[in-house]
C-alpha cells in the first residue's frame, strides 16, 4: 500500500534474498550470492490515495464498508443458481480431512475461535485451536495430511507465518485465510483462502474480521458436504442466511446508533467492562473486550456466561456494566439465567438480542439493544456489529487516537 503512489510493479524477496539498488537497476541475490530472477507482479491496489471519505475515522469508514466487503467475499464463494458453497481448487481431497488445526493472533484468533464451532459442529471434524506465538513454541505434534489453517489480515504476521512454515515441515496441507494475496502466507500457504475486504487502515480490525468470518463459515460449510454431514437443502439454507448478512448489516448501521448513544456514556465512564457470551456468541464477547480495550484503553473481559459462577462474577456490582451477546440460538435460555445471577448481584446488564429475546431480558436489563433477526448459526456476523460501533463511540467520546491506538501495529512482524 505504501508502494501504491510510486508503482504498480512489485517483486517479492525470497527467504534469503538480498536487492541491490541503484537508480539504474535492481539485482537480486539469493542467499548463495547467485544473482536470480524474481517475477514481477502487478498489485492491485492503483496509486490512488486511500481517504476517509466524509468519515471522522478510518475504523469508522471500515466499519460501514462492511456490507459491502462481506457481501463481496460471500459473492467469491457462493453460487447464487444452486446456493451451493464453491471454493478455489484444493490441492486435497476434502472428504479425507479428519483434523484441523487453526492458528492466528488477536482479532483473528477470535474468528477462527468461531471456525472452531463451525466445522466441528457442522462437518464433525476436531479442531485444535491455538495462539500462533504458543503453537510454534510447544512442539505440538502436527499429523502429516491432516489440514492446518491460518488467519490473517495482513498476511505477514511473524508468529503465525512460522507456525505456518512449522506445519508444512511436519508435512500437514496448508491454507491460509488472508486479504493481501501478495502476503507471506497466502505464497507459501498450499491454498489461499482470500477476504475481500479491501485496504484495511484502521489498528483494530473491523472489515477484515467479518470477512474471515464470511470465509470461514463457507469453508465449514463445504467441509460438512464432502463428508456427507450436511445435505443440499442444509447447504442452501446456510448459504441464504449468510447472502442475507449484508442486508442486516446495513440495516445495523442506521439503527444502531441512537440506540448505543446512552450506552456509549454509561461504559464511557466504567473502569472496568465483563462482555458475556456462549456458544458462538463467546468468541464476539472475546472480541468485543478486546475492541474496547484497543481504542479506548478501558479494562475489558470476555467471558463465557457460563464461566460466570467460577470466579468473575466476584466483580459484579453496580459501577461495572457487562455486556452480553444473546441471539437466541440454542444457548439463549442458559445466557438468560446467568444475566439473571448478575441482575441479583446489581450488575448493569447491557444485553443485545433478538425482538422476541428482548422481552424476556428487558425485566432484568439496564440496556436492550433488539438486532434484526437471522438465523443463529451466522449471527457472529451480525453480532460483530454493534461489539465494533460501541468500542469506537466509547473511544471517539474519550478522545483517544482511535485509527493508531498507542503501542500498537497494523501488523505485527516482530515477536
């Protein structure tokens, strides 16, 4: 991107690779000083200048960009005649995989935290789930043929491009799951799994996040159909609730808010927020803590509602708001139990939730926020939403530097 205004031309160092440049010429050595040639690419991205548009913020700009770049991704990996799931060509058989492994960092690890409902409830493959910078450490075995995956915004991440190289050694297929296909991972990678999310500028991830969720939901989705688990009216259906998504989200963006406006003050003044989830709303209540935690510097956690009664619940009491995820799905009726356990103990409850979900919470809630109805199995994508639009209220009304929170990077390439 930093090359966009100078050239369209790019080549690409191998590991070990050294460029010798004068204003002449370029020559390439490799890492035995022998003078090589690299293929020059043509990157996508034109000279133009990214802008902010009429946005205060690039996260903000990002953030309404949603329906678009989901819709976009969606639009790669869904036929729309047969509302079938269609994913670039594999360089394996789908049907032979019976182990995943997903590994990635910060907001992408949330994202394949959601992955891992997915494709173990969908396509009834285990998946282990890790941190990049603990699974390239540990020596965890790594079963050759079995499928790891990789997520990543930028592509280049340090921890997460070595577990890569550390899984290909051991022999395992590779895909990564990345939105810049020039990226470390998605060469090396044996498939690319890319995001359309386009030039993401904002630190905290918005537009990115929602699209790996878009590709990853596909991705269980096909998995479940090669093993025979999932059958051609379930795979339309999956597939219709996820074509849906943009709608919803648009429809997000305009109601939201006014809605979130006492909100915003309320958590603006807490020194500390709990976010509550379960099922797949846990890895959103993850990623809400972190947003807030991000771009507004506030303390936040994200719990599983369940884990409440095993120590965090020690903290409730008036000053700290907790702020729950509960779209009814299958998890509801436990989610409203343990806000019930919180209202007890005064907690200000904040809860999002369906219309319908609305009027068993609103008796207990300081807040409800009523989210347009989809089908569970999506909601991560919906529910993404408002967890993002809250954190950068709460920052915007805080004044912090919302698009370069302090002490961090776009992308992280050092460990």
């Amino acid at each position: 991107m930093a090359l966009g205004p100078l050239t369209r031309r790019i080549a690409y160092l191998e590991e070990g690779d050294i460029a010798i440049l004068s204003r002449e010429s370029a020559e390439i050595l490799n890492e035995k000083g022998e003078t090589v040639e690299r293929r020059i690419q043509i990157a996508e991205l034109s000279g133009a200048i990214v802008g902010k548009g009429n946005y205060k913020h690039f996260m903000e700009k990002e953030i309404h960009e949603q329906p678009a770049t989901v819709g976009e991704t969606l639009n790669g990996l869904v036929d729309a005649g047969t509302r079938g799931v269609v994913l670039p060509a594999l360089p394996f058989d789908l049907a032979t995989v019976d182990r995943v492994t997903l590994v990635a960092c910060g907001t992408s690890y949330y994202a394949a935290m959601v992955a891992k409902y997915w494709i173990e409830s969908l396509a009834q493959v285990p998946v282990e789930l890790d941190i990049a910078s603990e699974f390239r450490y540990r020596n965890g075995p790594v079963l050759p043929g079995s499928l790891a995956m990789f997520v990543s915004q930028s592509g280049e991440t340090v921890d997460t491009l070595a577990a890569l190289r550390y899984a290909k050694a051991k022999g395992a297929h590779t895909a990564a799951v990345v939105n810049v296909p020039t990226s470390a991972m998605a060469r090396e990678a044996d498939v690319m799994l890319r995001t359309l999310a386009g030039p993401e500028i904002g630190v905290a991830t918005t537009k990115a996040f929602t699209a790996q969720l878009s590709v990853l939901a596909c991705f269980a989705t096909a998995l479940g159909r090669a093993r025979g688990l999932i059958s051609a009216d379930r795979e339309a259906q999956i597939t219709q609730a996820l074509m849906e998504i943009p709608a919803r989200l648009a429809e997000g963006l305009v109601k939201l808010p006014s809605l979130l406006t006492p909100i915003v003050e309320e958590v603006a003044e807490a020194r500390d927020v709990l976010y509550l989830g379960r099922g797949l709303s846990y890895p959103l209540a993850m990623e809400g803590a972190l947003k807030l935690k991000e771009i507004s510097y506030i303390h936040a956690e994200g719990y599983a509602a369940g884990e409440m009664k095993h120590g965090p619940i020690a903290l409730i009491d008036e000053t700290v708001p907790v702020i729950a995820l509960a779209p009814e799905d299958s998890w509801f009726e436990k989610t409203v139990s343990n806000l019930q356990e919180v209202a007890a103990r005064r907690g200000r409850v904040i809860v999002f939730t369906t219309k319908r979900g609305a009027e068993h919470l609103r008796p207990i809630a300081a807040h409800v926020v009523e989210m347009p109805d989809i089908d569970p199995l999506v909601s991560p994508l919906l529910y993404a939403l408002p967890v993002q639009m809250l954190a950068y209220y709460v920052a915007v009304r805080k004044g912090t530097d919302v698009d370069q929170p302090r002490n961090l990077a776009k992308s992280v390439t050092v460990e």
